[in-house]
C-alpha cells in the first residue's frame, strides 16, 4: 500500500483501472497541477504495474484516459529501471568518504532527481541534463587525478538518469516548450493532461472542456444540454461535443443525486415491470421526483420545481434509462449511435444529418454496457446470449424513438456492441420530405394519388437511405376512414402517435429475421394472419425472408382494395426483382402484384464527405412480360432524380399518359375514365396543394405546420373540398379546388400563429 492513499484496481477483460479514494486529501486531485497527486500515481504504478485508467474518485471523479496513463506508466518503469534495476541509489563509490569529498553533493543531488521523479519528470531532466553538462565540463577541467574515477562515476550516472529521462514519451511531446522552464512549475504538465470529469456517480465519462486545437462550426442547444460542432487539425471527422445537465451541477445537487441514486438502487425493476416501458419510466420518475424532493427537504435544501424535475430526469436516466445515449438520441439532427466493442475503448460515434458521421466527447464504461444489454433483454423479451448473440429491438421513451441492434460473442470477439438508429417521434410527411429535397411537390401529389388509388408498392434502398421514413409518410397520405395494419419484427413506424392522430391502426410484432425467439410468430405468418383480420391496409416494415411470398399473397389479395406495402433492400428495379424471385422464392408471376418500386438512396458529393438523401426513381410494374422484365421493357420509369436540379423529374412517359397504373386507377372512377387530361390535372392539383402546404408553412415560421399533426388535418380538408365541390356543380374545377383550399390553410396559418391548432 502506498502511504496514506486508499486505491483499488478494477480489471475488466485485459483492462486494468485504477481508483484513487482523493475525498479526505486537502489537496487538489489531478496529476498536472499537483506534485503530490503526481508522486502518489507513480508510487501505486511502480507498486501496482501499468494501468489502463487512473480515476480520482471525489465529489467528482477525475478520469485520465489510456493515452495519458501509458506516459504515467512510462515515468513509473523509468524511476524502476534506474532504482531497481541500475540501482543508482546504491553507489558505494558516490557514498564512499572519498567519493563525498571529491564530488561534493553529488550523491545527494543523485538522490533528489531521483525523487523528484516522480512528481516532476520533466524538472527530473531538465536538472539532470543541466548537472550532467557541469560534470562533463569539471572532469575537462580536473586536475586532480586522484578524484577523475569519482567524477567521471557521477558523470555516468547522471548520463543513464539523462538519457533514461530523454526517452520518456512525456519529455518528447514537449520538447519545443522546455527552454525556459523552470523546475517547479507545473503549467507545462497541462499540456498534456487533462482528466475527463465526471460525477461520482456515473459510469459514462465526458470530456467536458472544449478541444484546445478545434474550430467551432456549429453550435446548439438540445433539452437542457449544449451541442457544439468542432473541426479539429488533421482529422476528417468532426467532433460533436455535447455538455448535458449531469455535468453543470453544484455540488449540493452532486451529493443530492449520488444519495437518490443509491437509495434508488435499492428498488430494482422486475422483469414483469419492463413489460410496459413507458408506465415503468412513469412510476420511476414519480419516485425519482419525490425522492429528490424529501432528500432535498432533509438537507433543508430549497429546490424549484424545474429543478427537482430535472434531477429526477437524470435519476431516471442512469439508473432504469440508457445514460447518456439518451441525451444523443434526443438531438433531432442525430441519426444513428455506434457505441462500439469493447465498449469504453473508444469515444461513442454519431452519425450527424448535417455533419455526417462525428466522434463525440463520451467515453461509456464496460458495467453500463452490460447493463444496457440486461435491459434491451428484458424490455424485449429475446434472448442474447452465445447461442444468440444478436438481438434486434426498439428504445421508446417519452422523448426518444430507435431501432436497436446488439452484438455480442462470439459473433463479436471483443464484447457486446450497440447500434442506435433514431426515429422521429411524428411520422414523415410529404411536405417536409420536400423541404428536405428528398422529394419533388410533383413527386408528393403523384404519391398521394397512388395511395389513394390503392396500388402495391415497394420501397427500396440502401441502408440509412430514408425507406421507412418515406414509408412513414405515404401513411399519413393514407385517410383516417380506412384501417391499417402494420407488421414488423422491430417496431420503427410510429403506431402509437398515428393512433394519437386517430388512426385504426394494429400493429403486430413478429420474429426477428436474424434471430428471434420460437414464442414469436414468424413474418409470413404475421402477414398471413393480417389477412384475417378484416378489411384493412397492410405496410410490412422490411421484406427480408420468406415472408415476400406471404406478402405477394397479401398484394394479390388486396391490390384492387386497400394499399399494400413494404420496405427492401435494394438499388434498382431489377435487383429488386432479382432478390424477390431468385433468392426469396416469389414467382414471376406473382411479382407482377407489385404495381410501384421507389428506389431511395444516398447520394454524396465529390468529396465524398457529405451525403444526402433523395428519391431517385420512382417507376411502374408493367403486367404484359413473361420472363425477363428488363428485356421485356417491364420496368417503366415515372420519375428520376435529374442531378443538375437536384430534384426528381417526370419522364416523358409519365407526361404523355402511358402509364398503365394510372390509368387502371382511372378507369375505376367514372369521371376519368378514357380522360388523361382530367387524371393528370388531378395529379397536378395535389401537386399544388402539397406546395401550398410547404409554402404557408414555411411562411408562418411555425414548424407544426410540416408535421403530421397538421398534414392529416390538411388532407382530410382537401378531400372534403374536392367533395363539396363535386356536389354542389358536378366534377370540381382544380382552380375552384386550389382557391377553397388556400382560403382555409390561410385561416389556419393565422390560428397557429396565434397559438391555436
């Protein structure tokens, strides 16, 4: 044991963390700007052997990362290497009286750098190298041959203590700042260390000081924390740098939280209790809240409320939520959270909408990792274990939609990992993909005419490509009259804010495609069960297995009733076909059922660090072709991404009326029969009141206008215009149309902005 100093160390896998009890010490905790905490390091290093983390565990804890722990473990191998091994403190000859007399000191200057060693390295070599040029110069200068051995021995000496010194890591990172330096001061040490602070009572560490080499070039505010954007020398990706309430705490509050959260450790959920994730998180916050409140009141504390609030949040949030992941996944502009094996080894990567993929300053810790793995395993109710070391599910708080994927061993060797893809809390709409450029306003009013005419379609794409986002949005394109029925093995679609909405919308939960547990129904036996459950619109999540040829049951079934539709992997019509009847078993035939394949994908610009996502076909399954739909000429594009616009264009077949599809949806409706003109003047009158709902938004300044709330509100009033129309003169004009429905989102446009809905 190192003298007055309580240390343990923590070993996880090869990983070796040292913690350091500071709270009794008057004196500071870090290793830079304190020679004592400095010495006190080095000693449990030469005692203890190299660690991985050093952590001064305090009101606050001090973390010090593996890259500058290893130079701490490099100084505590140098000082073992000169005293244990060269054993320069045991020199007879310095030590002998002859020795004392004809170099005088010089074996307790010996001493002193040595010593010094451990607190002060860089002072260690500076006085050294300074003494060793002064022995150098009085053995030139000697003339008494008696005392030469002598001299030259302490010249030795302080040339291995040198040299030892010289080939520390430390000493050669800051070389360029040691002329001038003055044995004692400790600001060069800052240089180099800088502990992540973090409070006591979490896992998770942040480095919560800003990069000293970046360049902001974003900076905002999510809930209560601070996002900030920096570019840093030599380094492609950014960093996104987020300071959360957990770190911007007095210490009062501190010690309030560490108290809760070990009275809350105490009351554990059960399994049965994770059923219901959001009523679980509702008792607990309630606990939370009362728990900070009576502590508070102990304490003779007087607390606001917003801030007995926000402290039962982060309560809540390390002891039954996901930390800080949560706070990411809160960031609107946030797509998708690596946190990669072996978990703490390397910050958590983000995948940023605007910045593109961003290292951020959170460093998790191996305990909080497991714990998350417990939790998606209860909340879920699927195995992940070796025999299944891959779990898909879903995160659903108030605040926080995502899709989940988990790896573990032996899939993955170095430990359990976590993909996070966020999802927005409101379902897509057409006019916000249109903001965004994913789509053209001529390509939203085609989309709400295809939905309302009930046709089959597929939507493929690359991963991360917008599939189910789009998706998301066709179905807010869907009329609140008719039912839909959704069926996915994680839940992405947001079912429970589209019943808000007031949608009769089910949704099913069926067996993962990768891994899943027996208890669950399989896809296709999900799709095939929807069958039975009444009239109703059918959206499949993602086709992946044996489930497309339930699917293409469900589309031969329904396609001239209700919509049915899915999502796929995929980059063009014919590797869609190509996977659909050569690798799922769907025959030719029945791929005729599928009438629209959108293809969605990412597209990146030349410097290939910026992406952007966009729609860049929409085409249509032509029905007269036998084997091969390329050389038959089955796959007819309506729309493709023109790159010099940046926008999805119609084709010239689309223009000229001969898509088959739409006028089969025509020739269901006795007013457009035979009349290209009046379908395609429909086509263009949504077209405009899709641009109509993105102007006014956008002029308003009110974003809810965009989202779904408003969108189903908005269509459901232009159906009843288009109605009203046609009763009162027969089939409506589309200028009649456009002027009845400007006139009301006018209207509404006003109460909104006057706070009305």
């Amino acid at each position: 044991m190192v003298e007055g100093i309580k240390y343990e160390v923590e070993r996880e896998g090869t990983e070796r963390n040292l913690k350091i009890e500071w709270k009794d010490l008057l004196s500071y905790p870090n290793v830079e700007y304190n020679p004592i905490a400095m010495a006190k390091v080095i000693e449990i290093l030469i005692e203890s052997g190299p660690m991985t983390t050093i952590t001064f565990e305090t009101q606050k804890n001090y973390v010090y990362p593996f890259n500058q722990v290893k130079l701490l473990n490099e100084i505590a191998r140098a000082f073992t290497y000169l005293v244990k091994e060269r054993r320069i403190l045991i020199n007879e000859s310095l030590m002998s009286a002859k020795g004392q007399t004809c170099v005088p000191g010089g074996y307790a200057l010996i001493k002193e750098i040595i010593s010094l060693i451990k607190e002060d390295p860089i002072g260690a070599y500076l006085k050294s190298l300074r003494l060793l040029r002064q022995a150098r110069a009085d053995l030139k200068e000697s003339k008494n041959k008696d005392c030469e051995t002598y001299i030259k021995n302490y010249e030795q000496i302080l040339a291995e203590i040198t040299e030892t010194l010289q080939r520390l890591e430390l000493v050669t990172q800051l070389s360029d700042t040691l002329p001038g330096y003055k044995v004692g001061e400790r600001d060069i040490y800052g240089k180099v260390f800088e502990p992540i602070i973090k409070p006591n009572f979490m896992h998770t560490r942040l480095i919560s000081e800003p990069p000293a080499r970046g360049e902001q070039v974003d900076s905002y505010s999510v809930a209560d924390s601070t996002v900030s954007i920096y570019s840093l020398p030599d380094k492609v990706r950014l960093l996104y740098h987020i300071v959360t309430p957990e770190y911007n705490l007095d210490e009062y509050e501190y010690t309030l939280l560490n108290d809760a959260r070990e009275i809350m450790a105490k009351f554990k959920p059960k399994k049965e209790e994770f059923i219901n994730p959001s009523r679980m998180r509702e008792v607990f916050f309630n606990i939370s809240k009362d728990l900070v409140e009576e502590l508070s009141q102990q304490k003779e504390l007087k607390l606001p409320y917003n801030k007995v609030k926000m402290l039962a949040k982060i309560l809540m949030r390390l002891t039954v939520g996901f930390g800080l992941v949560e706070e990411l996944l809160m960031d609107e502009k946030v797509e998708d959270v690596y946190v990669n094996a072996p978990v703490g080894s390397t910050p958590i990567i983000l995948k940023h909408a605007i910045h593109g993929e961003c290292e951020t300053n959170i460093y998790p810790n191996m305990i909080e990792g497991r714990a998350w793995a417990s939790r998606f395993r209860m909340l879920s109710g699927r195995a992940l274990d070796e025999a299944n070391p891959v779990l898909d599910t879903e995160l659903v708080t108030p605040d926080v939609r995502a899709r989940v994927a988990i790896i573990q061993e032996p899939l993955s060797p170095e430990g359990t990992g976590f993909t996070f893809r966020r999802h927005r809390e409101k379902p897509w709409t057409l006019p916000l993909l249109v903001k965004s450029k994913s789509i053209s306003p001529l390509a939203a009013g085609l989309y709400s005419f295809l939905i309302d005419g009930s046709r089959p379609m597929l939507i493929a794409g690359t991963r991360g490509a917008g599939k189910t986002s789009l998706m998301s949005s066709l179905l807010i394109e869907i009329m609140r009259r008719f039912r839909i029925i959704t069926v996915e093995d994680t839940l992405e679609i947001p079912v429970d804010y589209m019943r808000e909405l007031g949608y009769n919308i089910t949704s099913m939960k069926v067996r993962s495609a990768i891994v899943g547990s027996k208890s669950e129904l399989s896809a296709a036996d999900g799709i095939r069960t929807s069958l039975r459950l009444g009239d109703s619109c059918l959206i499949v999540g993602e086709v992946r297995s044996t489930e497309a040829l339930a699917l293409y049951e469900a589309m031969r079934v329904g396609a001239l009733a209700n919509v049915v539709a899915g999502t796929i992997h995929g980059d063009t019509p014919y590797g869609i076909f190509d996977r659909l009847v050569n690798d799922l078993g769907v025959p030719r035939t029945s791929f005729k059922a599928t009438d629209i394949i959108t293809i969605a994908n990412k597209l990146r610009d030349p410097s290939g660090l910026r992406e952007v996502r966009r729609v860049t076909e929409i085409t249509e399954v032509r029905k007269d072709w036998e084997e091969d739909p390329v050389k038959e000429h089955a796959f007819m594009q309506l729309m493709k991404y023109d790159p010099q616009k940046d926008q999805l264009v119609a084709t010239p077949e689309l223009l000229e009326g001969e898509s088959e599809i739409i006028k089969n949806i025509a020739g269901r409706i006795r007013a457009w029969s035979g009349k290209w003109d009046l379908v395609w003047d429909n086509i263009l009158l949504r077209t405009k009141v899709k641009q109509l709902m993105l102007d006014y938004g956008l002029k308003s300044g009110n974003p809810l206008m965009l989202e779904s709330d408003f969108i189903v509100v908005a269509n459901d009033q232009f159906h009843k215009i288009f109605d009203d129309l046609s009763n009162e003169t027969g089939y409506p004009d589309s200028n009649d149309v456009i002027r009845e429905f400007e006139h009301w989102i006018k209207i509404k446009s006003k109460e909104m902005s006057k706070g009305g809905i």
